[in-house]
C-alpha cells in the first residue's frame, strides 16, 4: 500500500508515533519518516509531497509532525491465501 502526503509547510509533515499502542509490526524501518523530517527542518530543501510504501502487514500510526492529535491510521492486510 502506498500514501502521498502533501507537505504544505515546514510544520506539517508525517512522522510515524514509534510509541502508539496502534502500531502492530515491531520491526517496521521508518528510517524514511525521520530522514523525511530532517529534510523538511533543513534549511536547504523544500518538500511538497512525501510517498511511502507500507509492505509489510500491520497498524501503523502516522501523526502530523505540528499537531499530533492529528493521526492517520494505515491497515496493512495480507491477501486471502
């Protein structure tokens, strides 16, 4: 499953709430949300979208980096075998 987020600011941006009680896969990378955030917060780039590809099953607890009563919450579900 792949999201785009639009990255209106330099406070709105996704980072993924490695400590929610939502999120089921322990051993999911989010390496990309955190290089994501320093690449917004630097001074020398500006981003307007954001795409990640989930993979793996799982909840996954994505908050908005200025307001994190803002959440998206991702279902990823394997098919029926």
């Amino acid at each position: 499953m792949s999201i785009i987020w639009s990255i209106p600011n330099q406070k709105n941006f996704p980072v993924y709430d490695k400590d929610s009680l939502v999120n089921t896969n322990n051993n999911f990378d989010y390496s990309a949300f955190v290089e994501l955030k320093r690449m917004v917060e630097s001074d020398s780039t500006t981003i307007s979208m954001f795409a990640f590809t989930f993979i793996d099953d799982g909840n996954y607890d994505i908050v908005d980096n200025d307001d994190n009563g803002r959440h998206t919450i991702i279902a990823v579900m394997g098919g029926a075998e």
